[in-house]
C-alpha cells in the first residue's frame, strides 16, 4: 500500500464519482465519454491522483 504524505499528514484517499443522469435515454456519446475521461486524468496528474 503506497501512502502519500505532505508537511503534516499521511494519508491514503479513494475517490468514486457517480454521475446520475435525469433521463434513461443514453446520455453519453463515446465523443463525450472519452472527452471525461481525458479531463479526469489532466486534473488526476494535478492532484498525483494514479489510475
């Protein structure tokens, strides 16, 4: 298990993103799906969030 650390802390975060939609028709094209997933990824290497 890989802790990250800063000044004053040790600490080991999770993150879960749930993304609930109001409609059951397909909301997410693979255009947009693929455009989240690049963004989540720029701002996880921001953070020194690993996927």
């Amino acid at each position: 298990m890989k802790l990250d650390s800063n000044n004053h802390s040790v600490f080991l975060l999770h993150y879960h993103l749930v993304l609930v939609v109001k409609y059951r028709r397909e909301v997410f094209t693979d255009e947009i799906s693929d455009f989240a997933k690049d963004m989540f990824i720029e701002i996880g290497k921001k953070y020194n969030i690993a996927w």
